[in-house]
C-alpha cells in the first residue's frame, strides 16, 4: 500500500500543512508503511456490517434553548493573536 | 426559446429565530456588540463540544412536515470540513447522509392547474461567522488588504432546503419561493427575510430541448438576495445556456455570484482543487431519534398551508389575487373583511394595493372598519379614501369622518374639466378613438388630479366613456 | 526543616486524613509536594509547570497538560498552543475544584495525547522515576510519573488507546480509563473524540476509586456523557469469592509479550483464584489482529478534523503570512510537531475522497465487529484479564524514529478502547527491576467489579510502588 508523493502534497494541501521537502520526502516513506500495516482491515469481508456510528448507545441528547451568558470581550480575545476594534483580524482570504 | 425547458432546483438556506444558537446557549440576534455574543463552543476553543439546541430540531421537523416531508426517526449530524477564517472548527456540524426530512412534496397553485416541486430534503446545520473585507482597491475580496472576523452570527442554526430540479421557469422559482417564506413565517420558525439575510436561495440551473428528459450541465448560482433579483438571475442564465448550446458550444460546470450592487452574475475563479469535505458522524454529538409522539404533537401544531388557501381563494379571485393575498400574509384580514360585508375583489383589491401601499400592518387594522371603506371607496374623495387607508392601522381608528365626505358626482360639475382634459391631450383622445382602451385610466387620472382626488373616479370614467363614444 | 510529611509514599487518601484531623495543613501538604518537585522533577521533567500557592483548599492534584484549567496555561504539550491561557475550566478541572482539590501543577504529555513514550512533548520528554534513562510511557507520562516519584497523591490522565493505562504499568501506579460516556470530555483539549476518556492515576485503587466519584457523572456541556448506574463504591474486601475471570487465549500466541511480562501476570492470576476467583478462557481474535490497524485509522481521522481547529486566528502560534490560506499553512506547519502531523496527514487520507470506503468506513466496521467480539467474550466473565503493556519501560529514543514500533505498544489496551469499556490497571509486580501492569477490562459501567478486584489483588501482591532507588 503506497502512497505517492502527489498524493501526500495533496493530502497536506488538505491538511493546510506547508510542509518542508524533507517532511514531504519522509512522511512520503512513512504513511506508505503505516497505510501497509492499517491496511490489513482491508482483508475482512464486512458488506453486512453496519459501521460504528457512536460507541455509546445514547440518543436525543440536547439542551433547551435557554441563553446563557456569553464570554466577557476581553477573554473572548484574551488569546488572540491578532485584534482589531473588537474583531479579530487575519490576513486577505485571496 | 420555446424549443427549450430550463430545469432548476434550489438550494434554500433559512435562519431559524431560536433563542440561542444550535450547539451553544449564546443568544441569537441582530444588533450586539461584535463578538458579545459568542463563547468556547461558538469560538472553537480546545476541548468545547457542542450541545444540540432542542427547539431547533423540533421546528426543523415543523417544517419538513409542512413540506410534506417523511422525517427520519434518525437523523445523525456530520462534520464537514473546509478551510475559511468564518469557521472556527474547521468544520461545519450540518447533517449529511442522515438528514431529519426527506422526499417532500409542496403544491404550488399555478395558472395551468397544480405544479408539484419535490422536497429532496430538509436538514439542520450551523451558520458561518461573519467576516469583513477591509482595504483594497475595491472593497472586494479580491482586493482586499485583510479580513475581520464577528463570530456573533457564527453557529446559528440554519435549515438548509434542497428542491428537486422540478421547477421549469424562472417566475415558477419566484412564486415557490414566495410561497417557501410564506410557509415558513407562518409556523413561527423564522422572519425568512431576504434583506436581511435570513433566507438564501442558491439556484441549480440547466436547460433541455423540451419533451425530453435528459439532465444536462447545470450552472450554480450563488448569493441571490431577493425573489426578483433570483427569477432575473435564473432568467439570464437560461437564455446564457440556450444560446451555449444553439451555437454548437457546451454548457460548463460553473458557479456564478450574484452581485447585489451591479446585479450581475459573475463566474467565481474556478479552485485549484475541488472540494473534499471529508464527512465523518460528528463524534461529540450522539444521533437524533424524534420520538413518535413528538413529531404528531408537531404535525398537530401545523396551519393550514399557504398552498391551500391559495386553491381556497382562486375560484372567487383568480390566482394572482389570491396568491398575492395568501403570501403576503394578508388572506386572514381579507377573509374577514369580506365576513363584514365588503365585496371580495375590491376586499382584495384595497388590501393588496391601497393597504400594503401605505405600508400599514394588516394584523393591526380592523376588518369591520377596513370593509366600510372598501364599500365607500367609489362614494367619497379619492383623497379621503387614501387618507383613512394610511390610517387604518392606528389604534380606535373610525372610518366614521371620512364617510360623511362625498366625491363629486355631480355631473355639471364635473363636465367642463372632463372637457379641459380632453382638450389638453388631442393625441390620447385620438388613440382612445383608433382603439386603445387603456387611455380611459390616463384620462380619469387626469381628472382626479385637477379635482385634487374630490372626484367620483367611477362617474367621471362614465362620463368620459360617454363624451369620446359620442 | 524536614519535611512534614513523605510525599513518596503519601496516598491521596491517608493525605485527607492528615488533613481533616488537622495533622497538617493544605498550605504545608502543598508545599510539600512543591519541595519535592524541586528536589526530583528537574530529572524526571514530569510538570510542564506548577502553581505556587495553594488556593485554600485541600488535597493537592496533578492535572496532565490537556486539561483546560482557566488562567493556567495549557498547551496539551504542543509548541501551537505555547503562551495558550484558558479563560474556562474543563469539566473535570471545576469538578476537582469543587471538590475541595488544589491543582499542583500542569503534567507533561506527548502532543495532542499522541503517543506512548512522552517523548513527542513539544517541551521535551519525561523520565521514569524507576530509571531516568527510561520512558514513563504515554502519553501521560507526565502525570504517571510525578504520582510514582511522589510528585502528587494522584492525578487525572486522558486515555484514547491507552495514555492513562499503559504510563501506570510502566510507572508501577493505578491508572483507571472509564467506560465512554462517564467522564466529561468538556475543555479537554480533544485527540479522537470517540475514544478520548479522562481518568483518575494514583498508588491505590481507592484512591482511584475516590477521584472516579469526584469526576465522573453526566456533564450537559457534554451530550456524550450518562449519569453513572450506580454509584461508585470505595473497594474494602479483601476477597473476591465467585469473581469469573476470562483470559484471553490468543495471549499465548502474542510473541511481543516479553516473558518477564508473562510471569508477572501468570502469578497475579493464580493469586486471584487464591482469593476467590474462578478462572476460564476467551477469545478475543479480532481484537490483536485488527484492533490497532482499525484505532490508527479512527484515531488520526477524528484527530485530522480535531486540529483542524489550530489556525492561528483566534489563539496559539500564528505565524504571519500575505494570505490568510499561507498564514494557515505556516503555523500549522511551524506548530505541530512530527507525530501529529503524521496522524493529521494519515487522518485526512483515510477521509478523503476515494479512500473513505477503505479506509475510515472499513475501520469503523472492523469496530462493529470488536464491540460485538468484547460483547461476547465478557458474556460469561465479570472481568477480562490481560497485562497492560506487553514489555516494561523501554530507553528514551529507542522507538522514537519507528511510528510503527511505538504504535504497537498499546497492542494489549487498544481494543477495549475501541469498545468503549473501562481499563483499569494495576502494578503486578517487576521484570528486570522495573514495574509490570496488570489490565483488568469489564464490561460498560462496571468500574465498580474493577475496583473491588483490583483492591483485592493489591493487597495480596503488596506491591510497593516507591520506586526502588527512590526508597
Ligand atoms: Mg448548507
Ligand atoms: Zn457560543
């Protein structure tokens, strides 16, 4: 079960990771052998098996619509990295 | 054109009015200082988890079960994945392959008898955060030099509606719609409006030679902010792809943005990559399993839909008076003005035109009162008739004032400016005579204007009728 | 001055009673531990960081790095959540509080929980205080090894495949993963949301026990969790008469077993029929053979979406770009460390388009068919006993550049995790001078089965849990 290098940028792409060419170079290595060891649950015949939505067997759990108090602003932004007025600020999306 | 059928579908995305938002308890609504109204669960921070909003589910099964809907005994939400700076997660919670409605059916009334529009499915999801483009040379995107984020609208829950491509023209969009919000409204769930944004409609659309029953590429269109801005929008591109096709060209796959400022579509920069939102059952939130006693509870609490009062009201005022009334929410005050004597079409004429005009509120006005005028609306003054129209919504209004004043009727007194007028206008007066009907308006008009509106408008239309046959 | 009291060998439990009889007070019991961890965690490394003062209340406790606890910094041991202050407690942080208990200090951990050794901390790894050369195991690490050092009375771990049991065995304490669902995952800063569970390490299993009561029970910020079926009961028998205990046949086949390993668990098994137990054989085939390849491929899947979260815009690193696509890319990159990069990148394959049949839809069959196989091997037994890692604590840097290698060391506690049942191990005695974990698994909420078990068979094994050159 290999992966190609194609496939891990974009993967990584995917991931929003800018990887390093060596990253790409070793990660390219080593989910080839990890993806060659999970593979093996390919081996089992499981059409009629229901995959495992949820491993606790619990339904309708949910809350009122009540509102509760919101965060005060200053730990809204206590950690952010980047304010403006009361918005937080990032770079142009294009 | 007629060789051709346009095919659209639409994808319709409605603001639920909960309290608080659908996995967090932070109030919901307009006006709040940025980012007041937001918490670890509505900012994504380590380690917060989303608690489903009961109400929301409960009225998304309101509204599938007015659509006709089966709703699912269950439902499972999902994440989806995409990167935008609007989405705190990472990830939009919105339910996937197991939505709570599905197949749908709603009965829109049209002028060859009953259209059908499938309902695919109804499902509940979290709204996207707001962001602001600031700097640039145009303010746009594009150009823009950063963005800021109010995670205030962030989280608040959405129905999203997905039609199937059942719907063949333009003003069909337009009415379905129309008739969609009016639904909506009516069962409480949400204002559905598209100014402000809590109802958003994307349209599918593609064209086929007519009779036939392919499905060719589809164009997307994004962003439309009102009904008449979605039936242009639909319009354009189905003359767009006909004339793609009749000139030996291929439709391509596109999705076009509604501009609100230019009312254009414009083709969005096509992606590097296609989108792949990785889809898995969200781990954090367990399945939603409505049981049956619920869901008849809430098929008990439905109104009677707007589809069949609109069927209820054609035989006496046609369908475009009668849809007009039902989706403007205005059908309940006709009934009952109609119940305290005032004949139906006018009913319906002064409701829809004079009421809704002077913008008054129909749930305030009294219907007794209302159908009072209606009846004297030809007996006194224009001006008056307006007046008391403008007021009807005001608390203890009496028509009693207005009714004691009298158009003119007189016919002595109205003959010499009948006579004026056709005097003023020799080229009207001779296309009346050549066969345009449509003048006989104008030239009322023309009176009630030099009477200042003391005119009767029915008398005065019999005079002039008269005088130009003679 | 000496100190008021010995940390090394204080329970969490003989450390209430000192302090309700007024013997010492919490201001002294704190800062005894704080002498301690000055004296020892310079080697061991066990605390990312420590609060001073005590904050009035009594009984200290150790809370590993993933744990949100308001105005304590929290980095779940990554460098992409350096600086981070949580404004909101977890959970389990405020149950603590309310309970009367004082956070010591912050507990080292592998990144993002990934891992087995503690070496994949972004603030560099823990040492075992049985031999600094040596792992403590992982990834609570951190937090194993200041319960075993003397560093605290006891302290809270997060388990997705084996962090709180598998650093107990190789640290020669009691480490108790719950069943899903009894212990809120609120402001625990989320690995694999369907796996992660939080739980109680300490030198007893009442110790154990008492933490449980404290953190356990429906939380409504968390839908996932359940009010508990019966209460928590403090374990006090000393036999376990008519106890059923099912053992694993394929034991015998699993060569990675080191036989030192083997030894230890042979004898705390004729030790339990001694004190009652009946033993008998099950079968739990599936659960070697596919249990691992199917929890690396739910684990870094839900992981992939769970750091999806780390962008840099509204806390952690931000490393600055033109756009906000680069911004992104870059902090994600400069932030994560090698191991949870491989998870996000193998994650997101096992997700994406083409590959989510095989692989994320195939795994979450394979763990249809491991609920179904613990279902029905627990059928006749209270109780599944299996050692809790198959080999004791191994040099640090020894597996760090093989994923695979350190990926099979939760082999043994990796499949009941995937079934959503308790773990709870216990020390059962040494190979080679250093500790051995015993693994007790029941069935969904029977904590309670483990308890009186697990209680029993340390007494019988007397095991002391001081490591020897600490002694
Ligand atoms: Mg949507
Ligand atoms: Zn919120």
């Amino acid at each position: 079960m290999a992966i190609s290098r194609d496939e891990v940028l974009h993967v990584a792409r995917l991931a929003r990771l800018a990887l390093t060419e060596d990253e790409v170079d070793r990660l390219t290595t080593e989910l080839g052998a990890i993806l060659e060891a999970v593979g093996v649950v390919a081996e089992l015949d499981l059409v009629d098996v229901p995959p495992t939505e949820h491993p606790l067997d619990v339904v309708n759990v949910w809350g009122e619509d009540e509102p509760h108090e919101s965060l005060p602003l200053d730990d809204v932004f206590a950690n952010a990295p980047a304010r403006e007025g009361d918005l937080f600020r990032v770079p142009p999306t294009v | 054109m007629s060789a051709w059928e346009p095919v659209v579908g639409l994808e319709i995305h409605v603001h639920l009015k909960t309290r608080t938002k659908m996995f967090c308890r932070c109030p919901v609504g307009f006006g709040a200082g940025e980012n007041t109204q937001t918490c670890p669960v509505c900012l994504g921070l380590p380690g917060a988890l989303p608690v489903i909003n009961r109400r929301a589910v409960e009225w998304t099964i309101k509204l599938g079960l007015a659509l006709g809907c089966e709703i699912r005994g269950h439902a499972v939400f999902a994440r989806k994945h995409y990167p935008y700076p609007d989405l705190p997660k990472g990830y939009q919670i919105s339910q996937y392959d197991l939505p709570s409605c599905v197949d749908g059916k709603v009965i829109l009334p049209s002028a060859d008898g009953d259209r059908e529009i499938g309902i695919v499915r109804a499902h509940l999801e979290e709204d996207a955060a707001k962001t602001v483009h600031v700097g640039g040379r145009t303010g746009r995107i594009g150009g823009a030099d950063y963005s800021l984020i109010d995670f205030n609208r962030g989280g608040t829950p959405l129905v999203e509606i997905v039609t199937a491509p059942d719907i063949r023209s333009a003003d069909e969009a337009k009415r379905f719609l129309q008739l969609l919000r009016q639904t909506i409204v009516e069962l409480g769930i949400s204002d559905a409006e598209m100014e402000k944004g809590a109802l958003r409609a994307d349209a599918n659309v593609s064209v086929r030679p007519a009779g036939s029953n392919e499905l060719r590429t589809r164009t997307e269109l994004k962003n439309m902010n009102s009904f008449t801005f979605i039936a242009r929008g639909i319009e354009a591109e189905v003359e767009r792809q006909v004339g793609v096709w009749e000139s030996g060209g291929e439709v391509r796959q596109e999705t076009y943005d509604f501009d609100a400022a230019s009312g254009k579509l414009t083709p969005r920069r096509a992606k590097e990559e296609a989108d792949d939102y990785r889809y898995f059952p969200e781990p954090d939130l367990v399945p939603v399993e409505p049981p049956a006693e619920l869901v008849e509870r809430l098929r008990g609490e439905l109104p009677e839909p707007p589809g069949a009062r609109i069927e209820r009201l054609e035989g006496t005022l046609g369908l475009e008076r009668s849809s007009v009334l039902v989706t403007g929410g205005l059908d309940r005050l006709w009934e009952e003005t109609v119940a305290a004597g005032a004949e139906p079409v006018q009913a319906a004429n002064v409701i829809a035109n004079a009421l809704m005009g002077a913008g008054v509120d129909p749930g305030s006005v009294s219907a007794t009162e209302l159908a009072r005028l209606v009846d004297a609306r030809d007996r006194i003054p224009r001006a008056a008739f307006d007046e008391a129209v403008s007021k009807l919504g005001e608390p203890g209004f009496s028509a009693d004032p207005y009714l004691t004043q009298e158009a003119v009727s007189d016919e002595s007194e109205l003959e010499p400016v009948i006579a004026r007028v056709l005097e003023a206008n020799p080229g009207e007066v001779e296309a009346y005579r050549g066969g345009k009907d449509g003048l006989l308006g104008f030239f009322v008009g023309q009176v009630m204007k030099e009477t200042q509106g003391k005119a009767n408008p029915r008398v005065v239309s019999e005079l002039v009728k008269a005088k130009l046959s003679a | 001055m000496a100190p008021v009291v010995d940390t090394l060998r204080l329970t969490a439990e003989d450390a209430i009673g000192l302090v309700q009889r007024g013997d010492v007070s919490a201001g002294e019991l704190h800062a005894a531990y704080l002498e301690a961890i000055e004296e020892r965690d310079g080697e061991l490394h066990a605390y990312l960081r420590t609060v001073e003062e005590a904050d009035g209340a009594s009984i200290p406790i150790a809370l590993k790095d993933v744990i949100s606890t308001r105005g304590v910094e929290t980095t779940a041991g990554s460098r992409i959540l350096e600086g981070y202050v949580p404004v909101f407690d977890a959970t389990v942080a405020a149950r603590c509080r309310a309970a009367g208990l004082t956070l010591l200090g912050k507990t080292n951990t592998d990144e993002f929980a990934m891992g087995s050794s503690t070496e994949n901390s972004a603030w560099g790894p823990s040492r075992n205080p049985w031999d600094p050369a040596l792992v403590p195991g992982g990834s609570g690490g951190g937090t194993a090894a200041a319960v075993s050092a003397g560093l605290a009375p006891w302290g809270l771990g997060s388990d997705t495949g084996g962090s709180i049991k598998q650093p107990s065995a190789l640290c020669g304490n009691v480490g108790l993963r719950p069943t899903y669902g009894s212990v809120s995952r609120f402001g625990v800063v989320a690995f694999a949301s369907s796996l992660d569970q939080i739980g109680p390490v300490a030198k007893t299993v009442r110790d154990v026990a008492l933490l449980y009561s404290i953190i356990a029970g429906r939380d409504r910020c968390d839908s996932t969790t359940v009010e508990l079926p019966e209460e928590v009961r403090l374990p006090e028998d000393e036999r376990v008469d008519g106890l059923r205990i099912g053992v694993p046949r394929q034991l015998a086949d699993l060569d990675a077993i080191e036989p030192g390993v083997r030894a230890a668990f042979e004898r705390s098994l004729e030790l339990a029929e001694e004190l009652g137990a009946e033993l008998g054989e099950c079968d739990l085939p599936l659960s070697y053979r596919y249990g691992m390849p199917c929890y690396y491929l739910v684990a870094p899947a839900e992981a992939s979406s769970n750091l999806a979260r780390y962008d840099g815009v509204r806390y952690g690193l931000r490393t600055e770009a033109d756009t906000y696509d680069g911004m992104v890319e870059r902090t994600r990159d400069d932030g994560f460390g090698p191991e949870p990069k491989r998870r996000i990148m193998l994650g997101t394959y096992a997700l994406s388009a083409g590959y989510y049949e095989a692989f994320y839809g195939q795994a979450q069959k394979v763990r249809t068919l491991l609920i179904r196989e613990h279902r029905e091997a627990l059928e006749p037994f209270d109780v599944i006993a299996t050692p809790t890692s198959p080999a004791v604590a191994f040099p640090i840097g020894d597996k760090a550049a093989d994923p695979l290698a350190m990926y099979a060391c939760d082999l043994l506690t990796i499949p009941s995790c995937l079934a959503g049942l308790p773990g709870l191990s216990i020390p059962c005695g040494l190979s080679d001078g250093l500790p051995v974990g015993l693994q007790l698994l029941g069935p969904q909420f029977g904590e309670n089965t483990l308890f009186r078990l697990g209680h029993a068979l340390e007494r019988a094994l007397g095991f002391d849990t001081v490591p020897e050159r600490l002694r």
